[in-house]
C-alpha cells in the first residue's frame, strides 16, 4: 500500500516535468514542420507557467519572425535579451530581426566590445553586484571605523562600488524607458491622438519606439531611429 | 377529270406568276427642303439569278450619296430593293425620270417621279397640310396609313443591353438627321467593375468637319475602347453611324455622372459652283451641335463580408491566373525569374501588387508588375508579376501555390483562383571561385555566405536564474548592513573617547617633562585626571578623588602615594614658594611615577 501511494506520488511530483519536456518537443516539431502559428500557441501556454523564461520569449519570437511579423518578433527578442544578454542566439536574432525592420541593434558610434560589456549583465545581476559590493563596503568600512584595519581595502571597495552604482544607473534609466516596437505591418504616426489628425509619416514594422504617452487607444511615441514624435495607435505597438 | 384539270391550270398560274418580273420605284416623300434627303426605292419581285443593277436616268437636281441592296425570298419569290439616298440640290420641282431594270434580255420601267424641293421647311409643312399625298407609288397603289402613321420601333430584346439601349435611344430620335445617343452596358456597375460606354454619331445626311468632344466623367476611370462604323434603318431610313467606345471603372461606391458627348457638324453638300448658286442652290448651314443625354451611375461599395486577403481590388468574371518559372532546374545563386500572369476582363491596372509568397532559403528581389490590354481584345486585360528569385543552396524547393481572389458582380461574391505549385530543383554551385556572395564570405577561401537567417528554437528552458540575480532580490540585507555601518560610525565615535583617554597618560609625561614650575606639574596630573578617569579635580575635594580612583581599581598603596603627590601639589598650587626648577624637576619625576603606576593599574 505504502509503495503504491509512493508510485502515485512520485507520478504526481514527476508529471508537470515530463508534459512540459513533452509540450517543448511538441512545439518543435510543429515547427520544424512550417506550423509556425500552431507553436507559438505552446509556446505562449508555457510562458503563463515560467513568466520570466528567456528562452520561451526567444522561441516565440521565432515563431513570429517565420510567421512574417518581424514586429512581434523583435519585441519578443527584446524581452528574451533583457533577462539573457549574454545568450548568443538571442544577441544575433534580436539584431537579425530590428536590421529587417531598419533599425540598428547597437546604436551607431558605439562600439560592438562596448556595448557587449554594457550589457554583459542583466539587470537583475547588475543590481545583485552593485547589493554585493554594497555589502562588501559597509562591511569593510564598519571593520576600519572599529578597528581601523584594512583602511586601503575599504577605499577600494568604496570606489567600486561608485563605479558599480553609476553603471547601475544608467542601466536602470534605460530600464524605465516605455520601449516598445511597431507591430502592425504599417503604423501611421499623426499629430494627435485621433485619425482626425492628419498622418505626417508612416512606420513599417519593427521600429523601436519609445513611449511618452497614452490617451484612449493612442500613444504618443518617439521613432528612435528618425527622431520623429508623434501619435501611433495603441493596437499597432507592442510594449517590450 | 375536271379536278385534275383545274390543278393544272393552277400550276400553270402559279409558274406563270412565279416568271412574272415586276419592278417599282418609290420616293420616301414628294416634298422636302433642301436640307433634308430623298430616299428612292426600286423594287423588283420575281427576278432572280444573277442581274444587274437598275439604270438610273440622269439626275442632275440632286446628289446619290448611298447606294444599298436588300435581298428576300418568300415562297420562292425573290424580292429585290435597291435603295438610294439623295440630296436635292436645287430648289422646285424635280422629277425621277423612268428607271430602267433589264433581266434575261427583258427590259422593264418604272414610272418617273416627281417631288417638290423647298428652300426650307416651312414649306414642305404647307405643303404637307394642303395634301394628304405623302407616298407615291409608280405602279398607282397609294398606301396612306403607312407613311401618316408613325410608330416607334423597338430594338429585338435579345440583344446586349448595351446595343438595346443604343438601338432603342435611336429608334426615339429617328425623325432627326442628325443625332448622338450614349447609353452604357450597367448603370449600376460595383466599384472597379469595367462597364462599356458607347457614344454613337447617326446621320442620314452628309455632313463635314465635325469634331468630336468626348464626355467629361466624374469619379470614373475612362479608357478609349476603339471606335467603329456601321448602318441601322431607323423608320425605313438608313441611317449611318460612328461609335466611339470607352472603357469605364467606378473610383469609389456612390453617384458618378458621365456628362454629355457634343458633335459639332455642319450640314449640305459642299460648297456650291457660282452656276449652281445661280440656279437656288445653296451654301452649307450654319455649324450645328447633336448631344447625347448625360447618364448617372449608382456605384455600388464592395462587399467586406467574405472578402479575402488575397483579394487586390479585380472586379469582373472570367479571371484566369498561371505561375511559370523560366527554369525549374537552377545551381545556388543562379536567377530564376518567377512570372504570374493574371487575365481578365477589365482594368488591371488599378489592382494592388500581388504578395508574392515568402520562399525559406531564397533570396527574392521585388516584384514587378505589367498591365496591358490584351492583343485583339479591347476588353480583356492582363497584369503580370515578375519576380527574380536567387536560392542560396542547394536543394528541392517548392514555390507554392498563389491565391487570387476577384470579386465576380454576376454572383455577388468574392472568388480565389491559384497557381499550380512549381517544383525548383537547385544543385551546388559550381562558381565558387567567382559565383556570388551575400556578405561577408571572400570568393576563393572555401568559405561563402549564403544568406542569413534566425538561429534555431531553443529546445529546453532557461537555465534557472544566476546567483547575482538571486541577491538583487536579497533587499532586506542592503539595511542590514546599512545598519551594521550605522553601528560602526555609533561605535567608532566611542572609540574616539577612548583614544584620548589612552593618550592622556601620553600627554600628560610631554608635559610633565617640559614642566619648569610646581604649578605645571599639577596641571599635567590635573589634566591626565580629567582625560583619562574622567575626575574633576577643579571641584572635588582629595577625599572624594581617591574613592574615585580606587572604584576604577586603583590599589591602596598607589591611593595613598597619589595622595601624598596631590598634597604637595595643592601646597605648590596654593602656597608658591620661590620658583625652583630643581624641586619642579622632582615634583614632575615623583608624579610621572605616580601617573605610571595609575595607568598599569587602570588598565
């Protein structure tokens, strides 16, 4: 009886893991075989469960970009880059995906090395370090004011952790920036937040834009790669 | 007996009256003005075979400008007419002398024809009122009813609607010489859907230099057509007309007008010689202007429900669509260029591109698209999509079938036609060292760059999450030692306390030793008191500073030599001698001890 119960135990404990294992391999297969739209549809059900899965966010952008909407892709691209920077295949199809669109990965003027050690981590680990070299300090400095020990290596710690929190900083600016991509095969950009404005431009997508405001169902964006301001419906953007 | 006498001679009769050949000529009427047109008819029954035309006589007072013969057969019975239309060219009487028709070597006449030519038509109305004579027929039969009474024909319902409507304007205004009439194929076409809109120009008279002025259109698309010639009867009246036709598409849903076509003519013969003036004769009128009736279109909107997405805006029946690869065996980086073709009535010209399909492992160049009309056909269309497709590796390809979808106004729905799907077998390029290159790869290192593309699906999850990015969630630790460093800055400013009360020993031996005088020696252990066991001496008497001491564990027997030491100070303090640098020497050695021995037992 009591190994019965254990069997039906470990089934239980053991299933989630076995059916997703199976829902990947499912959803690979559909796409291996072109049924781009049926795999993101697993994709998306297993996203609920792991919300914060770089890898999940990679494959649907996948998914879109073999589906033809490179907007979508890129957003989901984006998404899997924040929380994996140093993957590779995110790096390249994240870039693959906003060159189609027109625009440029790493802005221009910076270099590629540059850009790789600014966003070696995540944010998440950048504010881990800079808790780290916080708690180094406040140890070390506690120890000198004591005991008046280990005064250089309080001096040095105190330095890298000014240079860790500007690095932070910056970080956390750009992480509070409203990103968002064009989504809809053409977004028109009007004067105001009606289509009684007149349009002065159109965006094909896979823009990045940067979101200033919102009223009804419009955002007030500004096109990152031209400069230009103006109101995009709400339906035609995907926040990142 | 009597019977079969009687049928005989009936078939005698009959064969007899079959042989006879009667011939009869007819004016269409025996007055007229000078600008109107005098149709003669000849007509001869019962001849047969080949035969010759009837030998006009010589009419000098008007002009043959068209000649037509009709043939009909009715129980064997052969009846012939030969029509004339003439133009008078003088005013007064005139007469149609005998019309000769010779048949088998038999020579027949008609009766000559006299009619009357007014200078206008004033005239031949008073003339019309004064006698009911309005038909004169050679032989001497007079059939009133047919020329008083007018009915206006009707054009055979078999017909298109465009030629019905045309023929049956005509029929209205056939009592005119000169008339324009329009009329299109659907007054109620769908937004782009061809219709045809034919102008036609009749006359039964001549005419010259008359231009045309084609008609102005709003919210419509027009096309030239062509134009052509041709002949109605109109009440027995031949008539001639020019057609000009033009090929229409609705902009949008809603009212769209055709205005009216003008010509401009100008009527009778050509200028005159000064005899024939002489003798009435006139010079050409004045210009005059035939316009047609303008025509209103309700354009119907396009239905959105059912419409597909390959949907491009063709309106019409009949659409065919074909996909042709110009070579369905190519190497990697060869050209293949992609032709759809898509045939149709109507304007394709005013249809979207077609999206040509998105082809894994090809590089595709835009597409571009022909239109044109198609040879020989004024109202079939074509529109052709050319599209140059480059594979960047080898293998078997499949371009799949194209959708194309019109919208059909006969059924009132959407319908999709497709392509065949094309097969492309692509094999290894064999130009590797100077064959093409996407990007980066340089020809002739054995290293080329096909193409780009996404990476591969990542087949697991996300390894879990790294220990930086575990301890950013660790906040709480960030006050802790927050606090730990708040406690450390409380402690350390303690410990400052403390370092004054070490050095107070240290402070007080510099000055003792630099004392020159009684009283510097007792500020120095004044002070090293104040320092360092927090005592003030300024105000408590020895008493009180010794218990003091001995709490912080000053032995008995230091007590008592610090008291002795505080004794002579107070002496020096209060009852100064003579300064003596010597004495203040011992004084300073003697507290420098006693100062020594509080500090080791303090400690």
């Amino acid at each position: 009886m009591k190994r019965t119960l254990a069997a039906v135990f470990l089934v239980v404990c053991l299933f989630p893991v076995v059916w997703a294992e199976t829902a990947l391999q499912q959803a690979e297969e559909l796409y291996r075989q072109g049924k781009f739209s049926a795999a993101l549809g697993i994709y998306e059900t297993e996203l609920k469960k792991a919300p914060n899965d770089p890898y999940l966010y990679y494959n649907i952008g996948n998914c879109y970009f073999k589906m033809g909407s490179k907007g979508l892709a890129a957003a989901n691209y984006y998404r899997a880059f924040k929380l994996d920077p140093r993957d590779s295949d995110i790096r390249h199809n994240v870039t693959l995906a906003l060159e189609s669109g027109g625009e440029r990965f790493i802005p221009t003027g910076i270099p590629a090395v540059l850009h790789k050690a600014f966003f070696y981590l995540s944010y998440a680990e950048l504010k881990g370090l800079t808790f780290v070299f916080l708690w180094l300090f406040c140890t070390l400095g506690g120890i000198w004011l004591i005991k008046r020990k280990w005064g250089k290596l309080c001096l040095a710690s105190a330095v890298i952790l000014l240079l860790t929190s500007g690095w932070f900083y910056i970080r956390h600016t750009l992480e509070q920036q409203s990103l968002a991509v064009i989504a809809s095969p053409v977004a028109e950009i009007r004067s105001g937040p009606g289509t009684n404005f007149p349009a002065s431009a159109s965006v094909a997508q896979g823009h990045l834009v940067t979101l200033q405001d919102s009223k009804d169902a419009w955002y007030e964006v500004i096109v990152k790669s031209q400069g230009i301001k103006g109101w995009v419906e709400q339906s035609a953007v995907e926040k990142i | 007996m009597r019977k079969t006498i009687l049928c005989l001679l009936f078939l005698c009769f009959t064969v007899y009256a079959a042989g006879q050949v009667s011939v009869t000529a007819e004016v269409n009427k025996t007055s007229l003005a000078l600008d109107d047109e005098l149709t003669l008819s000849v007509e001869v029954k019962g001849a047969s075979g080949n035969m010759l035309m009837p030998e006009l006589p010589s009419l000098p007072a008007f002009n043959v400008y068209s000649r037509e013969v009709q043939q009909s057969s009715i129980n064997g019975k052969t009846t012939t007419l030969f029509r004339y239309i003439m133009l008078p060219r003088f005013v007064g009487k005139a007469t149609i002398g005998a019309i000769r028709f010779t048949h088998n070597g038999k020579t027949y006449k008609t009766d000559p024809i006299t009619v009357t030519v007014y200078r206008n038509a004033q005239g031949v109305q008073n003339t019309r009122s004064a006698s009911t004579t309005a038909k004169t027929v050679s032989n001497g039969n007079y059939d009133s009813a047919a020329a008083v009474k007018k009915t206006v024909e009707k054009a055979d319902p078999n017909l298109p609607p465009l030629e019905r409507n045309l023929a049956n304007q005509a029929y209205k205004r056939g009592d005119e010489n000169f008339f324009l009439v329009a009329a299109v194929s659907n007054e109620k076409p769908y937004v782009n859907q061809p219709i045809t809109l034919a102008v036609r120009f009749y006359y039964n008279r001549s005419f010259y230099d008359a231009p045309y002025q084609k008609p102005t259109v709003s919210n419509i698309f027009m096309e030239d057509a062509g134009s052509s010639e041709g002949t109605q009867s109109i009440g027995g009246v031949l008539y001639r007309y020019t057609e000009q036709r033009y090929q229409l598409t609705a902009a949008s849903a809603g009212k769209a007008t055709i205005g009216p076509a003008t010509v401009r003519y100008m009527t009778g013969s050509i200028p005159l010689s000064p005899l024939d003036r002489l003798f009435g004769g006139s010079l050409v009128s004045a210009e005059e202007t035939a316009q047609s009736a303008p025509i209103t279109l309700n354009v119907r909107a396009l239905p959105n429900e059912g419409r597909p997405k390959t949907f491009y805006g063709a309106v019409g029946t009949g659409y065919t669509i074909s996909a042709e690869a110009d070579h369905t065996q190519a190497e990697a980086g060869e050209a293949i260029t992609l032709t759809v073709t898509v045939k149709g009535p109507g304007n394709l010209k005013a249809t979207s591109d077609l999206e040509t399909p998105v082809l894994d492992g090809f590089k595709i160049y835009p597409t571009q698209a022909t239109s044109e009309n198609a040879a020989g056909s004024k109202n079939q269309s074509y529109k052709i999509f050319k599209t140059v497709l480059v594979p960047s590796a080898s293998g078997i390809y499949t371009v799949p079938s194209i959708k194309w979808s019109y919208f059909d106004p006969v059924s009132a729905s959407y319908k999709t036609i497709h392509t065949d799907p094309i097969t492309l077998t692509v094999s290894p390029s064999t130009k590797t060292e100077s064959g093409f290159d996407f990007g980066a790869g340089k020809p002739g290192n054995g290293f080329q760059t096909l193409g780009r593309d996404i990476a591969y699906l990542k087949t697991s999850y996300a390894p879990g999450l790294s220990t930086l990015a575990k301890l950013s969630g660790w906040e709480t630790l960030n006050w802790i030692m927050l606090c730990w460093l708040g406690i450390s800055v409380f402690f350390a400013s303690i410990g400052r306390k403390s370092l004054a009360q070490k050095k107070a020993y240290t402070k007080a031996r510099g000055r003792l030793k630099k004392a020159q005088s009684d009283e510097a020696v007792a500020e120095a252990v004044s002070g090293y008191l104040q320092q360092k066991l927090k005592i003030s001496t300024g105000s408590l008497p020895l008493r009180a500073i010794v218990e003091s001491l001995q709490k912080r564990g000053v032995t008995p027997a230091a007590a008592e030599s610090f008291s002795l030491l505080w004794q002579r100070l107070d002496t020096a303090r209060f009852a100064p001698g003579a300064p003596d640098a010597q004495n203040a020497k011992e004084l300073a050695q003697q507290a420098l001890d006693i100062l020594k021995l509080l500090e080791e037992e303090t400690k």
